[in-house]
C-alpha cells in the first residue's frame, strides 16, 4: 500500500469483504483536501460486538454503530502527547457487519458505504461534526467533496 501514513486493519472475518487499497486512497483523499497529506490515520473493520463495546464505554450508548471516531489530538486530563505523536489524528473505527446491513437497506454497494464511513469518521477526527444543521451542511459537503474526487 503506497500510504505509509494511513493503516487499515481488518479484522481475519472480513479480508475478503474489503478492499483496503481503496479505503486508504479515500482516507488520503480527505487528508489531502484538509492540507495535511502526511497526517497519520488507523482504520479499523471488525464486527458489531466491538464497536458495541467501544460505543458504550466512550460514548455511553448502547448497541453498535456504524463508524466511531477517536480524534488522538483531543486533550485528555493527566495525559501528556508525545512530541513524535503530533501528526497521528487518530482512529476510525467501523462495523462491517452494521454497515453492510446499512448499505443494503440503502441500495449502496458495501464499498461505497465502506469509502463513505472512511470519509466521515476522518473529517470527524479533524473537527467535523454534525450536531447543528449548520455543522452537518459543511461535513456533508466536504464528505460529498471528496466522494465525488476520488470517484
């Protein structure tokens, strides 16, 4: 993979359902668009049970999600970023299984849904958010943005 800077690890169960040449080229897509081509991103694909997991302890929600963002910028109480660190923004974590049932019930192919996650779980870990109309106005249209670029 040509970018040394974006890991993607799949989970064994779902080598073969992703293509992850793909989502490294979508998620240098997005770095790129934000100026900053040589930041550092990991994205994970496992299962529903994981991203429960992680859903309910950082998020205090219940159930799975599609894609979780952990922004590793973000200041932590009584933790101190190493100065090697900087570039690395953070992970992206999606649920292959919830997305495929979510592409489905979208009439999307799963690695269109896959590229799209990627996008927005990578704007979310440089600040996008969608929590007021407005916010979400300008993430969709990055996320459109670069959709449509890497098309």
């Amino acid at each position: 993979m040509p970018y040394d800077n974006i890991a993607i690890q799949i989970d064994e169960t779902y080598e073969s359902d992703v293509d992850a040449a793909d989502l490294a080229a979508v998620v240098a897509a997005v770095l790129q668009a934000e100026g900053q081509p040589d930041a550092e991103v990991t994205v994970v694909i496992t299962d529903d049970e994981e991203v429960a997991g992680l859903n309910a302890q950082y998020r205090g929600v219940e159930g799975s999600t599609d894609v979780l963002s952990f922004a590793a910028q973000e200041p932590t109480p009584g933790f101190v970023s190493a100065p090697e660190a900087a570039a690395y923004l953070g992970d992206v974590i999606i649920a292959l299984p919830f997305t495929r049932r979510q592409a489905a019930e979208l009439g999307r192919s799963l690695q269109d849904e896959l590229r799209l996650l990627a996008v927005h779980g990578t704007l979310h870990l440089f600040g996008y958010d969608h929590a007021e109309p407005a916010e979400e106005a300008a993430m969709w249209a990055k996320q459109d943005a670069v959709l449509q670029g890497e098309s």
